[in-house]
C-alpha cells in the first residue's frame, strides 16, 4: 500500500471522538525556513528529552503521542529505513491527546530502557472502542508528577514552533522536523510522497 493509500485507509479507520480530530493531523502541511532562529530551534530540539532509534543517515524529530494513530502510522513507516541505516529517528514523546495520553508518556520516559518502551507502546498499539490505545500501561501518579517537567519541556518545544508557523496556540501531532544542508524542514501530519523522498534523501 502507498503513503497516500495508507492515510486514506487510515481517515477511514478513525471513528473515535473529536479530541483526537482537533488535536493530530492526518494530513500534511509542510514547512520550511533557512533563518537563524530556525537553525537555533534545530539546536534546540538536541536538547528535549528524545529516544533515538537507529545509528546512521540524517537526524529527523519526530514528535509524538503514545495514543495518536498517525503518529502510530509514522513509526511504523520509519522502521524500514532506519533498520537500513537510512535515518536517525529521535522521537519526542509528548502526552495530551488523551486522558491516559500522560501517563503513558510518562512511562515511556521513566522505564529503565525508554526504547524499549516506546517500541511496547507501538507494537501494542491498537484501535478499540474508547479510542487509540498505545500498548504500554499507564505510569502510576508518582512517576507522571516526576516526568511531568520534561514532557512540560517537550511539549513547549512543540506547541512554540507550531504557533510561530501556523498561528495556533493549540499544539499537535505528528510533527516532524529535519534538516537538509542549511534548511530546516517542517511537516505537519502525515507526509506524502513527495516528502517522503525529499525527507529520506536529506544530508
């Protein structure tokens, strides 16, 4: 199945509440800027509490929600080339879209091997009658109330940038943001094709 083919079958799955519609992107809108703060945003983003996965190619942020399908979708597309040494994928784990959305983001960032975790979260990851479900058991309130700044900064990282480029003050997800000689690219949503090739063909 395509990309495109992928996101159409996926907006026809998606028939749960409207928290999850206002709040993630299925589809994409990209960005892109050459201006010195966007190169300091991109330094920045080195600093936020991520979980890398793959050890060559370009670096791509990735912003997330344990309980978001697209970004589900997104990671399931970036296993193939970063299993071929394609791409350093650094996922930045956020927790908003739902009410467990916290606490498994928590739990993801808390666990011992927080690549492990992500990779349960996403390999459990199902479509039930409530909702989106990420395969990982929500942390317990002590550990989301110790989490909490660093998913306060992830998330900052997130919803300033969106503000400055669309003019919401509403953050959302998936969001992702690489960098391909001096120009730093955003998509929001689920890229397409052409942003696909232009993302994994990135130096």
């Amino acid at each position: 199945m395509t990309i495109i083919g992928s996101i159409q079958y996926l907006a026809r799955s998606v028939v749960f509440g409207g928290i999850i519609l206002t709040a993630t992107m299925g589809c994409a809108y990209a960005a892109q800027a050459s201006a010195d703060h966007d190169l300091d945003y991109w330094q920045a983003l080195s600093h936020t509490h991520y979980i890398e996965e793959g050890s060559k190619g370009p670096i791509l942020y990735d912003f997330f929600d344990p309980n978001c399908p697209y970004c589900h979708q997104i990671y399931t597309w970036l296993q193939n080339p970063i299993d071929n040494g394609q791409l350093r994928v650094r996922f930045i784990v956020v927790g908003f879209l739902t009410h467990s959305s916290k606490g498994k983001a928590s739990a993801i960032l808390a666990a011992a091997n927080p690549l492990t975790a992500l990779k349960q979260a996403e390999m459990g990851f199902t479509m039930t009658k409530a909702g989106p479900e990420g395969g990982i058991d929500p942390a317990s309130g002590a550990v989301i109330a110790k989490m909490q700044d660093r998913l306060h900064f992830n998330k900052s990282r997130l919803q300033g940038k969106e503000f400055e480029i669309q003019g919401t003050p509403v953050a959302s997800v998936p969001f992702l943001v690489y960098r391909n000689g001096k120009t730093i690219h955003y998509i929001f949503g689920l890229p397409d094709n052409a942003q696909w090739r232009d993302l994994l063909n990135a130096s």
